[in-house]
C-alpha cells in the first residue's frame, strides 16, 4: 500500500488485483475498478488497461467515468 500513496501505477494495479480476488480483503468489483483506473490513468502497462475493460463490461462503470 506504501507504493500505491507513492502514485505507482503497478501497485494501484496490486491492490486492484487484491480486491478482484479477495487477498487480505473481501471482494469488492467497484473497488477494483477504481484502483485498475488509477493505474491506467498513471501510464501502467497495457495488461491494467484490460484487465479494467474485462471488468467494465461487466459492471455499470459510469459512475467512475468522471
């Protein structure tokens, strides 16, 4: 988490990831999203941007859009 204050696009990806899949956390999809766009948004690798698109067709992300 110490990264992801520090603005690095892999760990807001991390945390993502933690919440997609419940590690040291209860799921939570919306979660998810909002750290996989803050990744996306800091110029993480091509492999955040679809891993957010998987999970946006998914859910109603419209919310996030703004």
């Amino acid at each position: 988490m110490k990264s992801a204050e520090l603005n690095h696009p892999d760990a807001f990806y991390t945390v993502g990831f933690c919440y997609e899949h419940g590690l040291g956390t209860v799921v939570d999809k919306m979660k998810t999203l909002e750290w996989y766009l803050k990744s996306t948004k800091q110029g993480g690798d091509c492999i955040f941007q679809y891993r957010l698109g998987l999970l946006s067709n998914k859910l109603d992300t419209s919310c996030l859009l703004t």
